[in-house]
C-alpha cells in the first residue's frame, strides 16, 4: 500500500504568524493532529503538531501571543504519494516524528500520520469488504 491509499487530503495551511490558539483551533475544528506552516520569506513549508503546542502551554507560554513560527519544525522530511507505507513508516521512526508533510510537486497534496498507516495496516480494515464508488 502507498501513502497515497493512506494520506489525509485536508491539508490545514497556516502562516507563521498565526498564534498557537489560533493554530489549535483550525487543527481542532478540522480534527487532524498537524497543520503546514507556510512561510515562503523564511523557512518555505514547516508543521506544527498537537504536542508542538501542548509543549508550549505546558510550559507556561501564552496560547495567545505566541506564534506558529516559534513553534514549527522547519527541518521537515517531506514523503511522496507513491512512498510504500513502509517507507514511510522507517521516516517516522528514524525522525522520532508521527506526521509527515506528502509533496507532489511543489505543493502540500496530504498528510500521513502514524494512525493513518496503522488504519492500513489493522486486520479489522484488510478484512472489510471494499466498497464500489462511482
């Protein structure tokens, strides 16, 4: 299976200047657990996950006056859709990290978490019946 089978669509891009309670209440509302940080005067793509911000309330900073940038990991390993779940899979667990930003050309096309490829992976989904779309 290939991380196109397995990614979100619902890419969630913000800017770095949105504030981590901003940057939580779109990832929340679209209940995905990363957003791409986009910050073509900078870094270009970054993300920013749930623990990138439970990190920063934990500690004691202001949800609302910090911004994205602060918090976004801009050293990103980008998968592509036609990576094997198992590829992807390796980058995760070699990066220490559960989201990975898909790029298909230039842009952002999907996310693939670590729950999305466990879905593909569980025998209760290899044992549903597919269903016809069309």
């Amino acid at each position: 299976m290939l991380v196109r089978d397995a990614m979100s669509t619902v890419v969630l891009t913000i800017g770095p200047t949105h504030t981590l309670r901003q940057a939580a209440r779109l990832m929340s509302a679209r209940r995905i657990g990363a957003a791409v940080v986009h910050d073509p005067d900078t870094f270009g793509l970054g993300i920013i996950t749930e623990r990138d911000i439970l990190d920063a309330v934990g500690s004691g900073l202001d949800p609302d006056r910090e911004t994205a940038s602060a918090h976004t990991t801009t050293d990103v390993v980008f998968a592509a859709p036609a990576w094997t779940l198992e590829e992807a899979a390796e980058a995760m667990t070699h990066g220490g990290f559960r989201h990975l930003i898909v790029l298909d050309g230039d842009g952002a096309v999907g996310v693939v978490s670590v729950r999305d490829i466990i879905r593909c992976w569980s025998p209760a989904r290899r044992r549903r019946p597919a269903v016809a779309t069309g």
